[in-house]
C-alpha cells in the first residue's frame, strides 16, 4: 500500500523535527536529515541531498514506507 501526501506531511511539519526514511518500491532508501531536504506535491516526493546535490523524484505510488530513522 503506497504511503499518502498526509503520512509524509506529518513527519516532515513534526516539532521538533525527528529524521526519517523513505522506503521505496525498487529497494532505494532515502534518508531525511532536514525538512528542507523534502517537497510533497500533490503526486510525487522531490528529495534534495545538500552533500551531494543530487535531487531524486519519487512517485507516491511507489513509496512503500515512511519510518523515523532511528528505526531503520
């Protein structure tokens, strides 16, 4: 079951906030450090790595789970 807008919103607005992952489909992990790393539209996820700059464009279809990081 794939993970909604609303799910996501909750980890990123949490204050304060706590880091996560996203857990997609094809295996791929994606760490959130910061909530500035992160924008939801309204049918994809945009994840941002500031060390690297890479940005990765995530469908919300294809997110499996969204966890705190401390539980990955």
């Amino acid at each position: 079951m794939a993970v909604n807008v609303e799910t996501l919103r909750k980890f990123v607005r949490l204050q304060p906030f706590e880091p996560f992952v996203i857990r997609m489909s094809n295996g791929q992990v994606h760490e959130i450090l910061h909530p500035g790393c992160v924008a939801i539209g309204k049918n994809r996820v945009i994840v941002t790595d500031p060390d690297t700059d890479r940005t990765v464009y995530c469908a919300l279809i294809h997110i499996n789970t969204v966890e705190p990081l401390q539980a990955a």
